[in-house]
C-alpha cells in the first residue's frame, strides 16, 4: 500500500489510529525516521520483530522467512510500515521489495505500507523501482478538506474537546480558516 499526503494533512494521525485498533496477532513494525544505512534498517527491523541481528544480511533473511512461515502456521500477520517514506533512498526502497518476495504464495502474511509525501511518487517512478511499484496493490493521496469538510472537521474537534456550544465560529470566520489553512488539517488545528 502506497498512502500520500502533503504535509500536515494527517498521515501520522491515520497510522496511530491504525496501530491503536490492531489485533493481538498482528506483529508491527513502524518506522518513522527511514534515514538508515541498509544494515541499521535491517538492525531495526530485526529489534522490532524480536529477531536475531548479528549485522549478516543472509541470516537475517533466513531469520525473517522463518518468522513468516511461523506466523502463517499461527494465523498470525506482519504488517511493516514506513513512514515518511518519501526520503527512503532507492536501494532501502528495493530492500523492501525483495522482503516482500520472501513470502510464499498463498499465504498473505506480511503487509507493507509505504507513507510519505507526494514526492514518494516520483522517487518510486525510478526504472530500478518497476518491481516495487508492479506489487503495489493499493494508492491512496488524502486530499485537503473542501470548505465543508473543513466545517465539518471543526465541530467534530469541538465536540471532542468537549464544547458545549458548537457556533463558536461564525461561518465567515470558517471561510477564512478554511482559505487561510488550505483545508490543511494541522493548519486548521494551529489557527482554530
């Protein structure tokens, strides 16, 4: 899976509400701050999944193809999610491809969910990165609110503070918010 947004548009915000409602069977691996060297990205995802790391690559992907078949004979998943993906470089970005191919056919265990900037688009457009993007099965770009989106945004963050009275902004101030903010979410928090 492939999510885009601009900045402030809510990535981060989906990824906690996704991690908050996982099931007890699913092993998660979120990274965050992609800017590593291919044996620290391996080094972190061998921490994150409980795995031995010794700094051998090979090991580690007999270690990882073991945790899959393990977990598909528990009815278990992992899901790998890397955030601001936009600045992975292209061979972290094939890195993850080939880890991809290390699940058996039928088996659908392991989810990876690559999340950045629109930029990320035209990172993965790289000729080295055709297989990447031939097993993406899902695109998704969160678009800034329209105007009744941004109102509708606004009295749900006023009812979730708790606000007893929801008029607290008259339409013309909502107007402008959603003009200033470009329907940017963060934006709409900081001027509100």
């Amino acid at each position: 899976l492939v999510l885009t947004a601009d900045v402030g548009s809510g990535k981060t915000t989906l990824l906690q509400a996704l991690v908050t409602s996982l099931d007890q069977d699913v092993h998660l691996c979120l990274l965050n701050n992609p800017i590593l060297h291919r044996d620290e990205f391996f080094s972190y995802i061998a921490k994150k999944l409980a795995l031995e790391w010794d700094g051998n690559k090979a090991m580690f992907l007999i270690a990882f193809d073991r945790f899959l078949k393990q977990c598909y004979q528990k009815g278990e998943r992992v899901l790998l999610i890397f955030d601001e993906a936009h600045v992975l470089p292209v061979d972290l970005l094939e890195e993850i491809r080939l880890l991809s191919n290390l699940e058996e056919k039928g088996q659908d265990v392991l989810s990876i969910f690559l999340v950045g900037q629109p930029e990320l688009n035209e990172r993965m457009s790289d000729d080295r990165l055709l297989p990447l993007r031939q097993r993406i099965g899902i695109r998704f770009h969160l678009k800034r609110f329209s105007l009744e989106e941004t109102r509708q945004y606004i009295l749900f963050r006023l009812r979730h503070a708790g606000a007893r009275h929801l008029n607290i902004f008259a339409e013309d101030a909502i107007a402008t918010i959603h003009k200033v903010s470009q329907g940017t979410p963060r934006l709409i928090n900081i001027i509100c």
